[in-house]
C-alpha cells in the first residue's frame, strides 16, 4: 500500500474523484453565478453561453474521469522544466548564474527540492536577466525609449514569473494536493470579490478603520471648506514651539499615512515633541471639484490654511511640510508668496519625497504618454473626477512584483488571506482626483516641466519663479523610491537659492518617511559640506542608524526655537476657531 503522504503514487479512489468532480462544478458554478450577476434581468436576459466555456482553464486541472490531478501537475511542471530548458540552451543561457537571494518569489524550499522546479526557477531566472540586458545593450534609441523599453520588459517577465501559475509552483500544487483543491476554490473566491470590487485586495479586511485604530492622534476640525478640512491637534506638552507646523499631504492619498497606528504616527510624535500641529485633509473628489485648477490647490488650500493657522494663533509665520505632490504645489506657493512680498509667513519649508524638477522623475513620466492622456479624458468625461483605483493600479504597477503578483499567487493560488498591515490599508484606501487639476499637473509639470522655467505657469495671473525662493528649506528623499527617485528630488536644491538642508533616507516612498524612532529600523545620510550634485553628496555623507525624524525635529527648532504656554488657542477650539467635530474628520472617511 502506497504510503499516503506520497501524493503523486497514491491510486485515487472512487471518492477521490468524487470529490474532485466537485471541485470542479463547484467552480463553475461560481464563475456562473458572476457572470449572472452582471446581466440584465426580467426580460432583457441574452440567450448567450458565459464566456469561460465548458471549465475555466486557469485551473489547469483535467477531466476527472481520464486522469489522476497529482500526475497531471506534475506532468505539467515537467513540460514547463523541458521548454524552458531548451529555450536555455538555444540562447545560450547560464543558468548557474548569481541569483538574488532577496527574491521572495523562490525563497520556499520546494523550489530547490525538486529538480523539475530546481530548473525551472534557474531558467526563468536567468531568461529574465537575458530579456532586461538585451534592453541595456540595444543601441540607437533615446534614453526615454529605453525606460519604457526596460518597464515594459521588467513587467513581462514579472508577470510570467513561473511562481504565478499554479502547474509550476510547487507551493501551489502542494496546497493544492493537501486541501483537495478547497485553496483553488477559495482562490477563485477571493479573485471574484476584487474583480466587482475592481481593486486587488492587500491587507485582512475589517482589521482597520480610520478613527478606532488609525488616525486615532487626539484633535478637533477647526475649519471646513469645499477643498478641506484643518485639523488642530491637542497638546501633550505644558511648552509648545510657538512656530507652528502646517502639514499638506498628497491630495491623492488619505492624510493619515502620517497618522498610522500611534507606534507609528509623525503626527503623534510631533505633538508628544512640542509641536503645535495641524494637518490639512483634502476633500476626496466629487463633481463640485471637476474644476479645480493650481489656483485653488495654491490660494485655496495651502496660503488658505497658513494664514488661517496665522490668524488663529496670532504668529507671523509657520512652518510647512509638503510631501509627494503636495511638496510640488508647495513650492508653487512658495514662489508666489515671494512674487507678492508675502515670503514671511513662510518660516521654513520641509520636502518630503517631493519633486519640483521633473526631467529625471522616474517611471511615473511612461504614464503621461498621449495614449495615457486620452485615457484620462475618456474616463473621467462624465463625472469630471478620476477613480482613485486607476491611480493605486498605476502606482501598483510600479512594483508589480511585490503589490500584484505577490497577492495573485497567496489570496488566488494558494487561497489564502493576506496578513494586516495598517500601511497597505491606506493604500488601498483611494482618493478621487479633480481630473481637470490632475491632467494639468501630469501634461505641465510632468511631460513639460514647467514649473523650473521663470513664469512657466502663474497663479491668478501672477507668474512664479521658484528659483527666487528663498526660504529655509529641509528635503528629504529615500535612497529606493520608485515614485520620487532620490536624483529627481535633489532637483530641488539646484532651483531653491535660500539654506537648504538636504537628507537621504533609507527604503522608499512610504517607509523612508514612515519610520519612527522607536521601531530602530534602517538609516539615514547626511552631509553637512557644500556638494554641486547627488553623487557628491553621496560620497561625502555620514551614515547614521534609525530614523531621520530627530534630525528634521532639530533642524526646525534652529529655524524658530522660541517656546510659549499650550494654552488659549493652542488648545483646538479654545480659540476664534470652534470645533467643528473630532480628528481625524469626516473627509477623510468619505467614499
């Protein structure tokens, strides 16, 4: 008698295929159920047959009555191994070569125990630095030819990593065999949720929710306008900076990616380190904002915001933080304030992974082609906003691996859920986007760059010239982003003329930023000589363990160290202002 752990001998029995037989309807009868669901009912129902034919063939399994599920995955795994070895030897391909050992696609043991899997990872691997070489090595083609060449490359072979499909991943097929095929079931499940949802799923549903867990830094709404909502948040010091701190996250995300769970929070640590704080929390889009231009982003949301936050607490000026886009718009208002001699209610300025020079912004700029463009008008014709998922599926794809196909393989193949994890939930928590403001943004600043250029876009009919400014200025980039690359923002001290104070973090976009002292995670590199260019900056710089935010705390303080009582109206709503309602608000919980 075969030894039952010994899946690929075991002679399936009557029940076996019973039960695979299941399986199999049971799949089908799922796929039928969603695409009734799409169609019209009463009488406007098409006499037409669903589109996936007898079975869907994604499963890879046959029919139960001519073959044993076990042989055939292996069967398949070998026909794979085959293929793609003789493609090896056709190129020539050196499949002995270093491989990453940070690829998580083949870390599980099983891709090294078999040699059928063995050879078909080797092969793969070594196809994919063929492919993405090739590219490298092609000559007679412009520089941004080649970037959409090797994104388009390193999606492709992304996408057909061997990992990815069920008959060649050992993992799959081992889950697969252990459950009966229950993980293709709930696999299928899972895929059929996202798709009517039309968002891939990326953290445990109902773990989160803005307001109970994140979000949760005590504060008040002070002020509410049609773009959005001022938050003032409470004092946890007898002594606060009498300079205040005005935060303007991207409008394209919810604010509290500042404000995670309280172990995470910049906001919480900036008020528990005696900083007045307020944050701005846009409006998500709807069609009272279809027109939205720069002028309102500029005058109505962040010079709005300052002198509110002036008024109410009666200074001359504030310090600002503008991270990712809104870093952008910020040095527009920047420049404008200095264009109408109103730079002092500027006290200091502080980038966070935001660019102001475009021409070496990254892979974002392969989505501003007029394909793209055309896109973009045609979606958002009727309502005059953007989808927030079309840009989480844009930003997705800049790291296809670890945010599309890392979900694919564990909640369709392997049928699992994945873990929770605050920050993906805020990042599949969309924002809608102004499409007017959002074409503008992409077309002027993106593809034509205007914003370097003296007068290259105005404000209410005022010309800006960002190399005029000169207010103190701390910029912060993250060695790894993909959305904001470290050489693009360093654009920014080449345009400001005032101090500048210039700080590479480590990681990315998100982490690079999101890194609280406590958690003693990663690095930062600072360089306190003069350098012409990142490169220089590089060589010369210190590298110094955890988080930046000390750093950036210090270097604000210096700007503006005068302390007054967290009395009067440092206190949200004990001031000209009323509390409106409770942090975190109710925008940035709108849907």
């Amino acid at each position: 008698m075969a030894d039952e752990t010994d899946t690929t001998s075991a002679i399936p029995t009557l029940e076996d295929w019973q039960h695979w037989t299941w399986v199999m309807g049971r799949a089908q009868q799922m796929l039928m159920e969603k695409w009734a669901e799409g169609l019209p009912k009463g009488d406007g129902w098409p006499a037409a047959a669903p589109p996936w034919g007898a079975f869907p063939p994604a499963f890879g399994i046959g029919s139960p009555a001519t073959a044993d599920p076990a042989a055939l995955f292996t069967a398949g795994a070998e026909a794979w191994a085959k293929g793609l070895e003789t493609w090896g030897r056709m190129i020539g391909l050196d499949t002995e070569a270093k491989e990453n050992a940070r690829d998580r696609r083949f870390a599980a043991p099983e891709w090294q125990e078999s040699p059928v899997f063995d050879t078909i990872r080797k092969t793969y691997l070594a196809l994919s630095d063929k492919l993405l070489g090739t590219v490298q090595d092609i000559e007679g083609i412009d520089e941004e030819t080649r970037q959409r060449m090797q994104f388009g490359v390193r999606s492709f072979v992304d996408a057909m990593s061997p990992s990815n499909f069920a008959l060649t991943n050992p993992q799959v097929l081992k889950r697969t065999m252990e459950t009966r095929g229950e993980n293709l079931l709930k696999g299928l499940a899972n895929m059929l949720d996202d798709i009517a949802a039309g968002q891939l799923t990326q953290t445990k549903q109902g773990v989160f929710e803005v307001g109970k867990n994140l979000a949760t830094t005590p504060g008040k709404v002070i002020k509410e306008t049609p773009l959005y909502q001022l938050i003032q948040y409470s004092p946890t010091t007898d002594e606060v900076l009498e300079t205040p701190v005005v935060i303007f996250p991207p409008w394209i995300n919810r604010f509290y990616i500042l404000d995670l769970t309280p172990e995470k929070s910049f906001v919480k640590w900036c008020v528990d380190h005696g900083i007045s704080l307020f944050m701005v929390s846009w409006k998500s889009a709807d069609e009272s904002l279809a027109d939205l231009t720069l002028d309102d982003y500029v005058l109505k949301g962040q010079v709005d915001a300052i002198d509110t936050v002036r008024d109410l607490l009666g200074v001359e000026s504030v310090h600002t933080i503008g991270y990712c886009v809104a870093g952008t718009t910020l040095a527009a208002t920047l420049g404008y304030l200095h264009a109408k001699k109103q730079e002092a209610k500027v006290k200091s300025a502080t980038f966070l992974t935001a660019q102001v020079d475009f021409s070496l912004a990254g892979d974002l700029k392969l989505f501003t082609g007029d394909e793209t463009m055309a896109l973009l008008d045609e979606i958002t014709r009727d309502k005059g906003y953007l989808d927030g998922r079309y840009m989480a599926a844009t930003f997705n794809l800049l790291r296809g691996r670890d945010l599309i196909w890392n979900y694919v393989v564990n909640n369709y193949l392997l049928g699992e859920e994945p873990a929770p994890f605050d920050l993906l939930h805020w990042n599949s928590d969309t924002t809608n986007l102004p499409a007017k403001w959002h074409r503008d943004y992409l077309e002027d600043l993106y593809k034509q760059n205007k914003l370097i250029k003296n007068g290259g876009i105005d404000v209410a009919g005022t010309p800006i010239d960002i190399g005029k400014v000169k207010t103190a200025t701390y910029v912060q980039a993250g060695r790894e982003d993909h959305i904001a690359p470290p050489e693009s923002v360093w654009k920014i001290m080449e345009h400001f003329t005032g101090p500048k104070r210039f700080l590479l973090a480590g990681s990315g976009h998100i982490a690079g930023v999101v890194n609280p002292p406590a958690a003693q995670k990663y690095q930062y590199w600072v360089n306190d000589h003069a350098a012409e260019t990142l490169e220089e900056f590089i060589e010369g710089a210190e590298e110094r363990k955890g988080s930046w935010w000390p750093d950036w705390l210090d270097w604000v303080k210096k700007q503006a160290p005068k302390t007054v009582a967290a009395k009067g109206p440092r206190i949200p709503g004990k001031g000209k202002l009323k509390a409106i309602e409770d942090a975190p608000g109710s925008y940035v919980k709108a849907r």
